[in-house]
C-alpha cells in the first residue's frame, strides 16, 4: 500500500471543499467564509472517500523488525494518558448545540423586529444571539481540532510502541501528515507527558524512547578540533543509520564500512599531513555512503515491498560492497609511504652493514646470545 495515497487524499478533499467554500460564498457569505476557514484548519472531513489509515496503523504497529533493529534491549516505556487531549467530541457537540441555539434565536429575534419594527433597541438580542452563535461555533472547531489531535497522539503511540528508536519521517509518511508538524506533535507529547522517557534527535531525525543524556548530544564547540567533532558526526551518523536497517546482511557491510571509516579517521587524527589523500574520499565517498544509507532506511521504513523499491535496495546494497572495497583501498594507500619508508630504511641499513663488513646473521647470533 503506498501511504502517498493518504497525502493525495487530503489534497483532493480540501480543493472539494475550496470549491464548495466559493459556491456558498456567492449565495450566503458568511456560511462560505466558514468553510474556508475550517478547510484551512483542516478540521473538515474528507471528501470522495479515504484511505482505511486506522487499519494500516493497526497492521504497521505490529512491525519491529522493519522500522527499527535496537542496539540494546529496549526499556520500559511509560506512556501516559493523564496528557492526552480529552472531551473533544463533548466538546464539539456543546458548541454545535449553543450555535444551533444562537441562530435560532438570532432568526426568532429577526422575525420579532420584522413585527414590531426596526429599532436600535430591539438590535440587542439579534446581536447577542449571535454572539453565542459565534461563541458555540468556535467551542465546536475548539473540539474538532482537539478531537483530531487526539486521534494523531493515539496513531503516533501505536506506530511507536516498546521501539527503541522511530524515524520521524517514517511517522509522518505513514500518517500522511507534514514532516514539521510531526515534530511539533512530538514536542507536545513529550512536554505532556505523553511519550516518557524520550528526546527529539534532529541530527539523525529520530525519536528517541530513552533517558536524555549530555554525552547523547555532545556538541561540536566542546571539542578540542574541529576535525574531530566532524569525524565523531559522521561516525555517529553511519552508526544511527544502521540503526534503523534491520536486513542482517546489509547492516552487515555497514558495520564493516564503520570499522574502516573509523581506522582512517584514527590515521588522520595521529598523522594530520595526509588529508590530501582523503580529498576525494572526505567530499565524495563518504557524502555518497551516508546519502545511501539515509535512503536505504527510508525505504525500508515503508513497511512495504514493491517492485521499485526492491530494486532500489539491491542497488543500494551493491554498492555497499563497492565502497566497502573502496575504504579498504583507501586505508592500505595511507600506508603506502610508511611502508616504502621503511623498506628503503631496511635497504640503507643493509648496504651500510656490508660496507662496514658486518653481517646480518653474525650481528643477530651475537644478540641472542646476550640475551641467553
């Protein structure tokens, strides 16, 4: 099932609804004015039919293996309804009642003054029955988005359940709701009291259900160099990727490509003259690996398998055994020149001890038997 459908969905029902806005606008303004407004707070119901996204939250929530592989064993979570937006059909149904009423008395009023005749007095009740109407339609879109909010809190916790770890562009391709008000969704649950313990990672996107830590989020400014700070990002970044794979294979040769990276970045660190050699691999091969890996993890967040994405990924995986390879020539090439260092070193040193009418055996047997 492609869940773009949900997206397409909502846009085609707010155009409905754009058009009916405009229709009514041209016969009873106020009524058209009113459905644009609630069109644009999105609190209207679709139109022309839509996806089942309760069912597919359902049968998506029941998945672990495809949205996230935990490093560790995953702690308790504690979610907590004492947070979650509560009364809001009670509250709409209050507010469409005291509109109903408004108007009503409003139209009595109207009819009254017809009777007896216009006068300013008698503007006063037509005016207050208005007011409530107005009162009890905004308590009514009070409880519409109050309502809907509580339904996406309900989704999200499903589609989270005891992970460790959830992409947030995966909450927002599955729910068909924008990535941003994803995170402000999330915020909210968090500050809620909602979703505990768990922190927002905006550098690799993911919700985190685990305690926040300083050394979680350590900050760039408090390395000592700048390098250091951009070789601990992307190693963490490769490390979170392979976090959210949950194909053995793959992850894999991502652990490989970890270790590889981390063995030339510990060279570079110790020998800082040989980042020439690394241009292409720095501003290249390593954007290309992590842009992979990024991609790879959101496909198989989808939870879904179709012929597109199947060949995506085992492109993606080839290539993970190429640029593998690739790390593993990289780093023998930075020890190329210690290597010819060394042998020419051993050279010289020979030639010397000939000269000198020493020899290698004779000077070997007369240190070991110091030694003995």
């Amino acid at each position: 099932m492609d869940y773009k459908t949900v997206k397409e969905q909502q846009a085609r029902s707010r155009r409905r609804w754009n058009f009916i806005a405009f229709a009514l606008f041209c016969f009873l303004p106020p009524a058209g004015v009113g459905v644009f407004i609630a069109n644009k707070l999105d609190i209207l119901p679709n139109i022309g039919g839509s996806v089942d996204l309760k069912k597919s939250i359902n049968e998506l929530s029941e998945l672990k293996g495809p949205v996230n592989r935990p490093v560790a064993e995953v702690p308790e979570q504690q979610k907590r309804d004492n947070g979650m937006p509560k009364h809001g059909a009670l509250i709409t149904a209050i507010g469409a009642i005291v509109t109903a009423l408004g108007v009503l008395g409003a139209i009595s009023s109207g009819l009254q003054m017809l009777d007896t005749g216009f006068s300013f007095g008698g503007l006063v009740a037509p005016v207050i029955s208005l007011c409530i109407a107005a009162a009890g339609l905004a308590a009514g879109i009070y409880g519409r988005i109050r309502k809907k909010k509580a339904q996406r809190f309900e989704n999200y916790l499903k589609l989270i359940g005891d992970k460790q770890a959830v992409p947030i562009h995966y909450l927002a391709d599955v729910m068909g709701i924008d990535y941003h008000k994803v995170i402000k969704d999330l915020r909210e649950m968090i500050s809620r009291g909602i979703l505990q313990p768990a922190w927002l990672d905006l550098k690799t996107y993911r919700l985190m259900m685990t305690e926040y830590t300083e050394s979680q989020a350590v900050e760039p400014e408090e390395k000592k160099e700048e390098a250091i700070s951009r070789n601990d990002r992307i190693l963490r970044q490769i490390r979170a990727d392979n976090d959210l794979i949950a194909d053995e294979e793959v992850s894999a040769k991502i652990d490989r490509i970890e270790d590889l990276t981390r063995k030339i970045f510990a060279i570079l660190e110790q020998r800082p003259e040989k980042e020439p050699q690394l241009y292409n691999f720095m501003n290249y091969y390593l954007p290309t690996t992590l842009k992979a890996l990024e991609s790879y993890a959101r496909l198989e967040a989808q939870g879904i398998e179709t012929a597109a994405i199947r060949v995506a990924k085992q492109k993606i995986n080839r290539a993970l055994d190429e640029l593998a390879d690739g790390y593993e020539k990289q780093l023998d090439k930075l020890f190329e020149d210690d290597v010819v260092d060394i042998t020419a070193d051993i050279d010289v040193m020979r030639k010397m001890l000939h000269k000198d009418g020493l020899k290698e055996d004779e000077i070997l047997a007369a240190v070991s038997g110091k030694k003995q």
